[in-house]
C-alpha cells in the first residue's frame, strides 16, 4: 500500500513539474517543433517517467534534473531568440530543395529526405507536378514552402466539380536512375519506348537522371543529378 502512495505521490509531482516547466518555455504545435524541441520533448518524458516510478531513488534528485533541464532549454531558447548565429547552431537553417523545377539533390540530403519524402511533401500542398514550383523550401521543422511558377496558382479539384482518374495523375518512372517498371506498365508503355524517347532528349546514361515523371500526354519531366543551374539561389541572405 504504501508503495502505490508513492507511485501516487511521486507521479503527482512529475505531472505538475511538467505543467510548470511547459508552461514557463511556452507552447508550440507538434507539427511546427524543431528536431532540438522534439528531442527536448522526449527527455523531459523520460525523465518525468522515472520521477513517477522509480522507488528505488530519491525523487528529488531527478526532480532536480527535471528543473535542470528545463532551464537549460530555457537558457538555449533565449539566447537562440537574441543571437542568430546561436539559433543556426541549435535549429538549423531552411534549404532550397527546388529551383526553377530543377529538384537541389544536395540540398535535400542535408534533411536525409529522398525524393520520395519531397513528393510527399508536395502532394500534402496540393502540387502533384514538379514543373509547377518555382521554389521549395524545407523548413527547420520538416515541413515545406513552396512559391509556385506564374500561373501555376491552385485550382482544387473538387471547387470545379471534375473527377480526375488514375492515368491524369503525374507518375514516377524514374527514381535516382532505376526504372520503375510497374509504372511503366501501369502506364502501358515499354522500357523501349522509354529508353527512345530519353535519347531524343538528349540522355545518354539512365543513371545521369535523379527524377523523372510521366504525364497523361505522355510528356517526360526529368531532373537531373547536375542540374547545371547559371543562378542558384541563396535563401539565408537576410536570415
């Protein structure tokens, strides 16, 4: 009985510690949480859950460490808000993964995003076709801005009471140079039909190519490892 008192007891005490801890470095939506908060997040959990069950220790001494941590993210938090540099440091910066259409491979390796995750990305915002962005942006906190092409502005679906079937969508056939055949097939086009029109194009090696869609017109968009770009932008100038 009097171990359940102290699990009680000790659990109350973790709660309320939270509480005021959450309360003193603010709030913040799940989906706007940097990687440094959502860690944060995680350790106070954890710590929390040791106050509340470990009998074996005194509470106060991980209560102590609780509060420890607590004012260290403080700390972090504040001079993160006065000084850029800091904020650099602990958040990380945006990066442009999309310029003129072209996808920046560079870029989105530093997010170990694929191009999988970019699409995804995309598809959440609305932009199922790549030639539509002029710029994308992923932000600290994984999710992406995107400025679209002139006009590529939306048009939803369902405002225009269409119906859009499967072969209207934009479909992946080429992903860091491998064919995916099932789309090709889904698409009823061959490797040789493929492999024709990329010669036309000017593609000499399959694995040259990082993205490469198919439209409902059978139109081919490719990016390619080296995009080759004259002007690439710089988004920190200002940050």
């Amino acid at each position: 009985m009097a171990e359940i008192i102290d699990i009680v007891l000790q659990t109350l005490v973790a709660f309320f510690a939270i509480l005021l801890i959450t309360r003193i470095l603010g709030r913040q939506q799940v989906a706007q949480l940097t990687v440094y908060e959502y860690i944060n997040g995680i350790t106070f959990g954890s710590i929390a859950a040791t106050v509340a069950t470990d009998l074996g220790q005194s509470s106060w001494g991980h209560i102590i460490g609780l509060f420890l941590f607590g004012g260290l993210t403080s700390i972090l938090s504040y001079l993160s808000k006065k000084n850029r540099t800091i904020a650099k440091i602990i958040d990380g910066e945006p990066v442009l993964v999309i310029q003129d259409a072209h996808i920046l491979e560079k870029n989105l390796a530093k997010f170990q995003y694929t191009v999988d995750d970019l699409t995804h990305l995309l598809r959440k915002k609305d932009i199922f076709n790549i030639q539509d962005v002029k710029y994308a942006i992923l932000e600290t906190t994984g999710e992406i801005s995107v400025v679209k092409r002139a006009g590529k502005e939306n048009i939803k679906v369902e405002d225009m009471n269409l119906q859009v079937s499967q072969e209207e969508l934009i479909t992946d056939i080429v992903v860091t140079g491998k064919i995916i055949y099932e789309n090709l097939n889904k698409r009823n086009v061959s490797v040789n039909w493929l492999s024709g029109q990329l010669r036309t194009m000017g593609v000499k090696n399959i694995n040259d190519i990082y993205y490469a869609t198919l439209d409902k017109d059978k139109k081919i968009y490719i990016d390619y490892l080296d995009d080759k770009l004259s002007n690439p932008a710089d988004i920190t100038e200002g940050i």
